[in-house]
C-alpha cells in the first residue's frame, strides 16, 4: 500500500455518567476497527497468493516495496517453515520480503519473523475519523476529481514531486486509472491557473472500509493548509462511496498534526517490516 504519510490524538470527552460502560464500548470499538482493517489490508491484495498464514500480494511491473507485501491471518501463528516459505515466495519474483500488518491483531507473527532476520522498519498510526471537521479554504487553490487522463497525469505528476520520485511512468498512470475504474477515487488539487500542487486518493472500498493514501502536496505549496484540504474532501468522497470507515496512515509527527486538524485519531499501528 503507499502511506498518506506520533502525535497524540485530542481526548475526547465522555457524555454520560456510567463511565466503566464507556469505557467497555470504547475498548469493544477499537478492537472492532482493527479487526476490519486488518481484514481490509488482506483484501486489497490484488491477485493474492496464499504462503501458509499469510495473503501476498506482488506486483509484476514494480519492485516498490510499497506494491509487494503480505498480510497475516488475524491470530496467525506461523511456523519456521512458514516463515521460510514465505521468504521463498518473495525470492522467487525478484521481490524484498516484507510485511504490512496490524500486530494486534496478531501479536504472534513479529517474533516469528524476527527469528528469521526480518527487522522493523516503522510502527505507524492508524487513523480513524469519527468526528469531521471542515478546515479553512485556501485562496487560490481548488480540488477537482481526477477522472481524465490530463488530470490523472497532473495529480500523479504532482504526487510524485511531493514525495521526491521521478515523473510517473506509464505503469503508474495505468496504476491510477485501473483504481479508478474499479471504484476507488483521485484527487487533484491545483491552483486556479491550472498548476498541479498535490492530490490523495481512495482506495477501492471494501466491506466499508477504505484507505486514504498518497496525500501530498508539492514543497512549494507547503503550509498552506492544502494537505488538510485534501484529507477532509477525500472523507467526503469516501463516505459518498460507501466507506463508512476511511482510515489513513501517518508516516510522521507533522503528518499526524495535520490529519487531527481534520477530525482524525490515532486507533491503531501498523508495523512495516522486511528482511
């Protein structure tokens, strides 16, 4: 998956006086979420291969390390020779073994993998939106469906800046435009002269969830309230597509102050670890 990338999430205060059945709810709740993200996270393996306890996913036209990884079974608990197996199925495809996860969901897979070398690479929060809030405009810019191949181009164009990769290439422009087609949603915001300056998209919704991923807006347009922009006019779009759970990962401290700015809470991590 590529991130939308830990600051602590605003407290929320309680309503009622019976504070140990909040509580109970609040606990049954988060479990919930990471059980349908988790499920998520193994569902969005396109064309997936099963190895023992785990969904793979592999791409065949990227070695991004973002595009090929599997996802454990909730409760997982995989044997040295599923581990090895799974190394196995990676190799094989030229591909870096690697893993995308919830660990609560979980928690016996990490040091089976760590006995076979694998080592973390980051543990992200998992952000959830219960409450929206509308962030200010910003002059001068506008956000605009991505829905031609012109706007496809410009968002991907600008994403790719954001984050410091070469221009996209025609793989990565079918990428977008097969998301598209299969339901999911590109978002392009641009100034009112027409310059591309960041985007995000949506993920294919699945069971009622769905990721934001690839918010980015491009160093020159940097803090100006554009990334908060982005984030709350994708939950809209999200939510009119059914995802009732739209969830995003933070990949830092600045990344996380600015989705709270827009109603998100951390309610989880996801670990990134590789071999």
């Amino acid at each position: 998956m590529v991130p939308a990338r830990s600051a602590s999430s605003p407290m929320r205060m309680l309503t009622t006086v019976n504070l140990d059945a909040d509580v109970k709810a609040s606990v049954h709740t988060l479990d919930l979420m990471d059980t349908q993200i988790a499920s998520y996270l193994r569902a969005g393996r396109r064309d997936p291969v099963r190895v023992g306890p785990f969904t793979v996913g592999f791409s065949e036209t990227s070695d991004n390390p973002y595009r090929n990884y599997a996802v454990p079974d909730d409760n997982a608990r995989p044997t040295a020779e599923d581990v090895a197996a799974l190394i196995a199925a990676f190799e094989a495809r030229g591909r870096t073994p690697r893993l995308e996860y919830l660990p609560s969901a979980c928690p016996s897979v990490q040091p089976a993998l760590e006995r076979a070398g694998f080592v973390e690479e980051g543990l992200l929060p998992v952000m959830t939106v219960p409450t929206l809030i509308e962030p200010p405009a910003v002059a001068g810019v506008e956000l605009v469906a991505a829905d031609s191949d012109d706007t496809i181009l410009a968002m991907a164009t600008a994403l790719n800046l954001a984050y410091d990769e070469p221009p996209p290439t025609e793989a990565d422009l079918t990428s977008h435009k097969g998301s598209r087609d299969r339901g999911g949603y590109t978002l392009l915001a641009r100034s009112t002269d027409g310059e591309p300056v960041g985007g995000g998209l949506i993920t294919v919704p699945i069971d009622g969830v769905a990721e934001l991923a690839g918010i980015g807006v491009v160093p020159s347009w940097r803090r100006r309230g554009i990334a908060a922009l982005i984030t709350h006019r994708l939950v809209q779009v999200a939510h009119d597509l059914g995802a009732r759970h739209p969830f995003l990962m933070a990949a830092d401290d600045n990344a996380t102050r600015v989705y709270t700015r827009v109603g998100f809470e951390i309610t989880g991590r996801v670990l990134h670890i590789s071999r």
